[in-house]
C-alpha cells in the first residue's frame, strides 16, 4: 500500500542467504520432483504403523 502511494515499505523485505537458500531448496524439489496422484495421496494420508 505505501509502496503504491510513493512512500517506502514499512519493514524492509530482505531474506538473509541461509533462508534464500531454504527456499530454494523448496522451490527445486516442488519443481523437479513432482510427486505423481498416488504418491500425492500417499503423502497425504496419515501413516499408520503395524504392530507386530
């Protein structure tokens, strides 16, 4: 809004190198890997462990 109306941001918006490189990280695997419909709903669903 202040940006729109020719003032300065309220906080300043600079990510540091290590949460840069976080979202990075991120934005690789969601693009490069995409998981296929079952592996999605596999995903999705809560992992219940057997009892032996």
């Amino acid at each position: 809004m202040n940006r729109s109306m020719g003032f300065g941001d309220l906080y300043p918006f600079d990510l540091v190198a290590r949460v840069r490189r976080k979202l990075g990280f991120v934005h690789d695997i969601v693009t490069h890997a995409p998981l296929t419909l079952e592996e999605q709903i596999a995903a999705a669903r809560p992992q219940i462990e057997e009892r032996t």
